[in-house]
C-alpha cells in the first residue's frame, strides 16, 4: 500500500486544482521532487492538467525528458495516459475553498497534501497528524529542512 497525497494549486481567488497520487506522498517522496522539480507555474499546471497519479517522477512526459535527456524512468505514471482509466474517474478536482480540498482530501484518504500557494508562490503542505483535528498549511521547503535536520543528527 502507498502513501497517498493530493497535488494541487491553491489560486489566488482561494480555489484549489488538485489531483491524487497514490505512491510515495511522504515528503522524502513527492514532497521532495515537488520542490526540486516541480518549481514553476507552468510545470505544475502540465503535471496537473494530466489528472491523478500512480507515483511522481522528475518529469511529466517524455517529450521533456527528452528535452533534459532523462530516460524513460524519470516520467510521472497518469492513470488517464498510461493506464487507459477513465477520464472522468481520474480528472483533477476543483474545489471552491481549503475547507472543500481538505474534505476532498479526507474523502481520498490522503495523508499528505502540497499546495503551490499562487500568491506566496511556494509549495505548502499538510502533513495528517492522525487524531488532530487542526488542519494547517505549512512551508514546504521548512519541513523539508527540519527532515534534513533529523537525518543528520541521527548521523552523529
């Protein structure tokens, strides 16, 4: 079983696009080539308009590997592309709020979220604290530091 997520873009009219990805939502997995590779506003809206996912990888499709001259390994798997699903089944979801995302969060079992906040123009995430009912957006790239903290202390 994977760790799930949802991948989105909160808006600047506080609307949220996002699509489920079903493998590696821990922020190590998605969290991390989210904020490495996924970086602009243009790469992540090609990653979104292409509807949920199996597992991310570095690249969307093979026309940009190719065009960074990646392999094949490197392309995100779309349920709608790559594994025939039905479009309406795997199809970004609109909400009209946080509330509605967090709910349609909730609904697909997501244990991790990461928003590209348009107005702050970084990655924001929530990460599911199991019993809490507090729901909050955090920096991305601040937890991805305090990760980095950990493993190196666990080092010395």
């Amino acid at each position: 079983m994977g760790t799930r997520s949802r991948i989105g873009i909160l808006k600047r009219d506080g609307s949220v696009t996002s699509i489920y990805c079903m493998k590696d939502g821990y922020i190590d997995g998605v969290g991390l080539r989210l904020y490495k590779y996924y970086n602009n506003l243009n790469s992540i809206n090609k990653l979104i308009s292409l509807g949920d996912i199996d597992s991310l990888h570095t690249y969307p499709d093979l026309e940009t590997a190719k065009l960074q001259e990646f392999g094949n390994g490197d392309i995100t798997k779309f349920f709608y592309r790559d594994e025939k699903e039905k479009w309406k089944d795997c199809k970004p979801i609109d909400d009209k709020n946080l509330d509605d995302f967090f709910d349609t969060l909730i609904s697909t079992t997501g244990e991790y979220a990461y928003l590209y906040d348009e107005l702050q123009q970084k990655w924001m995430m929530y990460k599911d604290s199991f019993g809490s009912s507090e729901i909050e957006l955090i920096p991305l790239e601040e937890e991805l530091n305090r990760e980095l903290d950990m493993v190196k202390e666990m080092k010395i």
